[in-house]
C-alpha cells in the first residue's frame, strides 16, 4: 500500500557559498491510494511532478510537508529508508545508466550483497531473477551488448532480485524503440498478473491505458499553481475525459480523439473505445447496425 498525504516538495537551489538562490515547488498537496496488487498509472507532461513522486515512493526524497507511507512505514523516518527500498524498487528512465558491473550476473548479485543477502543464496536468486524477465543464458553478458529493451529487462531483475511489493517504472520505456518499450510494457502486466504493485510513470497516454487506475498531474491553474493530483480514477474514467487531459496538457488517446471526431459527423458509437481494438470493434458493431 502506498499513501501519500497532503505532500509538499520543493527544490532548492544553493549558490557556492551555500546560500539559497531559487526555490521550486514541484509539487504541492499531494493525495493519492496505490492498493496491493495495483497498476496505476501517473499520467503527466513533463515537469509535472511524476519523477519527483516517485523518488518520494522509495525514499530518495522525502516531502517537506505532509507525509508519505510505503506498507505503513513513514518514509522520513531515517532508519527505516532501507525497509522502505526493500518494498519499492524502481527502473529508471536511462537504460544505460542503471548497472554498475560489465558482467550482468555480477550486477545484480552486488544489488544482493547490498542488500545483506545470505551469500549462498545469491547465485540462485540471480538465476531466479534473469527467469522472471526471460534473460536466462545472459549472466555472463556484458549490459551494454543488450539491446535497449533487455536492458530494461536486465535493470528490472536487478530490482525483482530483491523481491520488492511495489515496482515502480519512471518512464522507463521512453527511450526504447517500438520493440524494446512493448517487451518491458509487457514485463509491467505480467508482475501486475502475479500480484505485485505497479506504478507506471508516463507521460505517453496511450501507454496510461495499459494500467487499471490513473493519478493525472499537472498545475490546476496554467502556470500558476505547482504540480499536483488533477484527477484520480479509473483508467475508462479518466482517459475518456477529453476535456480534463487537454487542461493537464495530455493530448486524448487516439481512440477518444477518433470517437469524437465521427460524433462530429453524426457517427455516435455507443461507448467511448480507449484502444484501436476497442475503436475497431465498436465500428463494426456500428456498421452491422446501420
Ligand atoms: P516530471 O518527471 O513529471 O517531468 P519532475 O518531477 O522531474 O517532473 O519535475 C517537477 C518540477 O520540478 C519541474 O518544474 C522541474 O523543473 C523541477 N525540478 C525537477 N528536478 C529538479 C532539480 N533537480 N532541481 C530543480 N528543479 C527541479
Ligand atoms: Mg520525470
């Protein structure tokens, strides 16, 4: 379970002799419930807060007001920041940048050791994890000889190695080709069918849809306000809502967009479709009864 109340964060800007020069508020009251077993994800434009939250969920930052809890624990309190990593693991955005060995069995084993693992159940754990991601037979590989959606995978097992409840992926596809983003997509709903917590960070409507709920970001007045929550809800809910994306700067899935465009014309389907299937299905239902 993941809570967030009433969160507030700023950055501070110092100059060289410490003295503060900028303060930026990135986000401002934040609010939001992730149940067990959740796919949720945070929808925004860039720099609407989405990095920050998540760097909230596993500790590397703690809000300035308000409090944030991961499986009950307050993430501000300082000797539980391990706990608190323990439960939530995250995949970064940079493929590149998540590994610190050349040899990726030794990568994720040193994530093990890190973590206090028992030595002799490293080396199963490491097999465990590359079998839950399908790099089995890539231990001796070096990261970097791994195509951008393995790598993804790779930094994955890192994280799934320490078996974590809540997975939280901060745009961890944009920088993928079309192949690399469906495989590490597809890693998403896979963990989510077996039960795990999934945050989705996105700023990629059409991938929003995958998940089950939405938390939309962005300021409420233009640029006036900071970041904060916009709208919260179910996946049909909030992604049919033309209106309320275009205000968060989210241009509608392409399905809603298509759906309204033949309303235009006089074509009324009769349920707003999320996907081209949903979109394709509802047409020719529409068809066989015009
Ligand atoms: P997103 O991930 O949605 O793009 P971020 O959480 O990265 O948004 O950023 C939210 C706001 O905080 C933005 O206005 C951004 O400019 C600001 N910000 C993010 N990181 C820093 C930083 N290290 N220093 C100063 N401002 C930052
Ligand atoms: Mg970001």
């Amino acid at each position: 379970m993941i809570r967030a109340e009433h969160i507030k964060f700023d950055y501070i800007r110092r100059d060289g002799e410490d003295n503060v020069i900028a303060v930026e508020t990135a986000v401002n009251d934040v609010s939001f419930e992730v149940k067990p077993g959740e796919f949720v994800a945070i929808l925004g434009h860039n720099g609407s807060g989405k990095s920050t939250l998540a760097r909230h969920i596993n500790a590397l930052l703690v809000p300035e007001e308000g409090t944030m809890y991961v499986d009950g624990i307050d993430t501000s309190e300082k000797d539980m920041v391990w706990e608190v990593r323990k439960r939530a693991g995250m995949v970064f955005q940079n493929p590149d940048n998540q590994f610190v060995s050349s040899v990726l069995e030794e990568d994720i084993a040193f994530g093990l050791e890190n973590a206090q693992v028992p030595e002799r159940e490293v080396t199963s754990k490491v097999k465990a994890a590359l079998e839950l991601v399908g790099l089995e037979g890539y231990e001796k590989r070096s990261p970097s000889s791994l195509s951008g959606g393995q790598k993804q995978r790779a930094a994955l097992a890192g994280v799934l190695a320490l078996n974590p409840e809540i997975l939280i992926f901060d745009e961890a596809t944009s920088m993928l080709d079309p192949k690399g983003r469906r495989e590490v997509l597809a890693e998403m709903k896979k963990l989510r069918d077996c039960g795990k917590t999934v945050v989705m960070i996105t700023h990629d409507v059409e991938e929003a849809v995958l998940a089950d709920q939405v938390i939309l970001m962005g300021r409420p007045n233009g640029q006036k306000d900071p970041n904060t929550v916009l709208a919260q809800g179910s996946v049909r809910e909030i992604l049919t809502d033309s209106r309320l994306l275009i205000q968060a700067g989210i241009v509608p899935p392409m399905a809603v967009r298509m759906y309204e465009d033949l309303k235009l014309v006089g074509i009324e389907l009769n349920r707003c479709p999320l996907t081209k299937e949903e979109l394709a299905e509802a047409l020719c239902r529409w068809k066989s009864e015009n």
